[in-house]
C-alpha cells in the first residue's frame, strides 16, 4: 500500500485499478505479446497489493488467449471450406 501512496504523488498517475478497464488486441500471439499482458497485470496486481496471484491468473489468462488463437483459426478453416464447397455447388 505504501507503494501507492507513492505513486498517487506523481502528476498524471491514474491507477489501473480505479475502475478503469484493460484492453487490447493481439494479432501475433507470441513472446512479446505475453511479456506486454505479464507486465500490465503486474502493475494492476501490485496496486491491488496481491501480486502472489499474478502467476496464477496469468497461467489462466495465457490458455484463454491460445484458445482463443485456435478457434479464429479453425472459423477461418471453415469459412475458407464452405466458400469452396459453394464455388463448386453454385459456378
């Protein structure tokens, strides 16, 4: 909590956790991607004071985000087999 007070001097510091929300979107799924979301939910977890949890979530939010990556890629395998199966039945 210390921590905060801290930062709550620093002219233009909103903390993430003041009922703002955190988004973004990610096209390459890959190492730099998953440091950038460690990095903001260590921040957000930090001002909450409950950085023990960090790994944890973070362990459940990187399986979200590749599953996500597989399902818009087996939708696009899909929408590209349908188009096929339509070119061929409709000439």
């Amino acid at each position: 909590m210390e921590l905060q007070f801290l930062l709550a001097d620093v002219p233009g510091f909103i903390p993430m956790s003041e009922g703002k929300r955190v988004r973004g979107a990610v096209q390459v799924y890959g190492t730099q991607a998953r440091d950038q979301i460690y990095s903001i939910g260590l921040r957000f977890f930090n001002e909450m004071g409950i950085s023990n949890f960090l790994d944890d979530v973070f362990c459940c939010v990187d399986e979200l985000i590749k599953n996500a990556v597989k399902a818009n890629y087996k939708l696009l395998l899909i929408m590209e087999t349908m188009y096929c199966l339509n070119s061929r039945m409709n000439p």
